[in-house]
C-alpha cells in the first residue's frame, strides 16, 4: 500500500493539537484582545490628561480674562450714564494689569459704549452678532486683525444685566501671544495640543506639528463636532492619511476647549513590518504545531523510517542492523530495534542450520546412489559370472 499523507503520524499529531489547542487558542486570542483594549483605555486616559496639563496655562488666561469680564460689569452699571467716568475706569484697570490690552462695554444694539482706549465701534455689522445678542451667552473669539487694537487677540465677551435685564457685554481683548503654550509644558514629545473656540476656530497650536496642525486634524471629525461632547478620546486618521490618538478637554465653560492629537513612537511602530497583536496567538498556536512536527521527526519518525530501511536491507541482502544504533532513541524505539535484531540473528541462524540439513541430506544422497550403484555393479558382475559357467544356450540367452 502506498504512502498516504493524512495517515501518517505527523498528519495526525497535527490534527490532534490543534484540536487541542482551540480552546487555549480562543482564550489567548479573547485576552489578547482584552489586553489591547485596555492598553488603548489608557492610552486615551493618559491622552487626556496630557491635553488637559498642556493646557492649564491658557485656561488660567482665559480663566482670568472671564474674572475680569465679570467683575467689571458692576462697573458698567454704575456708571450707566457717565462715558467719562466709565472710560477713566477701565483706563485705569487696563493700566494696572498684564493681561488684557482693551476692554470694554457693549450695549445691546452693537454700539461699543465705552472702552479703556476711549474708542468708538458699532459691531452690529459683526457676524453672528445678532445671534449673540438674542441669546447672550459667554464667547471666545479670536481676531487676527482687531479694528480696535489693530494686532490678533482673542475677545472674552460676558453678558450683564441692568435691572434684572440684558444690557449688554462686558468685552477683554487678550493679545493671541500671551494664549501660545510653551513646548517646554508638554511633557510627551510626540504631542501636539490644538485649542479652538467653541465655533471651530483656531487658537492655539504647539507641540510636535504646530507648525501645520491643519495636516493633524482628525479626518472625520470637524472641530465643531467636538463642542459640547465634554472630555474623551477616540482614535481617527489625520488629513494626511496617519492613524491617530486623539483627546477633547473643555478648557473653560464649553466655550474654550483642547484638541490633544498623539502619535506613539514605539519600536512597533517603526517597524517595517508590525504585527497585529491579535495574530500572536495564531503565531504561538503554528509554533506549537512546527515545534510538535520536529520533536516527533527528532524522537520517532527518523528512527522509525531509518528502521523500515534495516528492515528491507535485511529482507533483501539479510544484512544485520549495527550494534550501536540505538543511543539517541527513545527506550520504547530502543527496544523495538533490538526485537528486531534479535529477530533477525534468529532468522539467520534457522536458515543456517536448514542449509546445513539440505547439505547433509545432499550428501547421504549421494551416498546412497554411490552405494546402490556398487551393489547394481556387484549383482551385473555376478550375473555375468553365472552366464559364463552356463552352457545351455536356452538358459544362457533366459539369463
């Protein structure tokens, strides 16, 4: 009968194992997978809370610009119906503090009423103005050429009211440098922390690629998408194609908020060909196999095959199998070959002696017709003896 693969041991050993394997295999892939999730879980924890340190500086800013805002509208109020008295006390203000360069009132129609820089300007003409003035709510806005001080700031506006109704903002013009964080506050190289306004606009950028943080913004998820979700993180491709952490913390009063965007560089990374971590158990489940495969080639297919070639030696020329073949088998293998060797001097001793008994036989044949043929000599002898002493003719020819 021919050899057939899948009757072979090692078809079978593999089949059993990996019968066996399953279950390990199915475990390892599930935990496996529950370690990854768990490590991105603290990779988004550790996101956040890098994004939320990165930017403490600029929510103390902003923070203290709002202080501000709020506590000039008292201010506003009393002085209602001076502008001279109004304008002298923001100068003062203004004069007396390092973070914000204008501030000032602005009445319900647009009008800014009174300023530190005793300047006129009708911002009715603004966009989303109207929005603003019929829901007042606290806004940050960023204007890289303010009409007012001619530079880029960014605007904390903070509605009052006058006689338990809306009369109005209280507006600080912080300069856009003093909300820039320094590189030196983040503490992961390979972070870059964007902030923005609650209207998707740009205020900030540092870190790794603050220099073009447009090529690191998440692909399906516009900045306005992100206001009013509150701090989380979630992972996404940039524009450029990169996959990406990414990181939402609310700077200050859902008006203000930090968009952390981290990409690790691990050695896994850069490595020219990463591997999956859910493919290691189908690794470890094929090295347990390959590892099978060669212990059973080493310890039984070899000696067994190495065997069958004694045995049809033996079969076909009767040599006998060395002496010393059995050091590097196992005891069970060990002790087949000296079956077989045992076997096989038996075999050649029978035959030995069966032809020492057809020699033997040969030769008393021999014997035998050597024998037979001198007595059939010895009988003609005699005969041809009496033939001479007859001397009758009819007797003679009888004979």
């Amino acid at each position: 009968m021919g050899w057939v693969w899948h009757r072979s041991l090692a078809a079978r050993l593999l089949l059993f194992l990996s019968v066996a394997l399953i279950p390990v295999g199915l475990l390892a892939v599930m935990q496996t997978g529950n370690l990854v999730r768990q490590a991105d879980e603290r990779a988004n924890a550790a996101l956040v809370g890098l994004t939320r340190d990165a930017a403490l500086a600029e929510r103390e800013v902003i923070q203290r610009a709002f202080g501000m805002a709020v506590g000039l509208a008292p201010l506003a109020v009393e002085s209602w119906d001076d502008r001279s008295r109004c304008e002298n006390s923001l100068a003062s203000f203004v004069a007396n503090q390092h973070t914000a360069i204008t501030v000032g009132v602005i009445r319900p129609d647009g009008e800014m009423w009174c300023a530190s820089n005793g300047m006129r300007y009708d911002f009715s003409e603004f966009p989303g103005w109207g929005e603003i003035a019929t829901e007042p709510r606290p806004t940050v806005e960023v204007n890289t050429n303010a009409p007012i001080s001619g530079r880029p700031v960014v605007v904390i506006t903070q509605p009052f009211e006058r006689d338990g109704r809306f009369a109005g903002f209280v507006f600080v013009s912080v300069p856009h440098e003093r909300l820039e964080l320094q590189d030196a506050e983040l503490s992961d190289e390979n972070l870059t922390v964007i902030t923005f306004t609650a209207s998707g606009e740009f205020l900030t950028a540092t870190g790794r690629d603050a220099e073009d943080p447009q090529a690191v913004l998440p692909q399906t998820r516009p900045l306005e998408t992100l206001v009013g979700v509150g701090t989380r993180a979630f992972r996404d491709r940039t524009a450029s194609g990169e996959d990406r952490h990414f990181a939402v913390s609310p700077i200050f009063a859902d008006t203000v908020y930090a968009l952390g965007t981290w990409q690790p560089m691990s050695v896994a990374a850069n490595a020219p060909f990463a591997i999956p971590p859910q493919l290691f158990p189908v690794i470890m489940w094929l090295t347990s196999l390959g590892v099978a495969i060669a212990a059973i080639h080493r310890l039984v297919i070899r000696h067994i095959r190495r065997l069958r070639r004694q045995m049809l030696d033996f079969a076909a020329h009767r040599t006998l199998p060395p002496a010393d073949n059995t050091g590097e088998v196992s005891a069970e293998i060990a002790d087949i070959q000296m079956s077989f060797a045992d076997m096989a001097e038996t075999v050649i001793r029978d035959e030995a002696e069966l032809e020492q008994l057809v020699h033997d036989k040969n030769v008393l044949l021999k014997e035998v017709h050597h024998r037979v043929k001198n007595n059939l000599q010895l009988i003609s002898s005699i005969m041809n003896m009496q033939v001479r002493q007859v001397k009758s003719p009819e007797v003679k020819a009888a004979v």
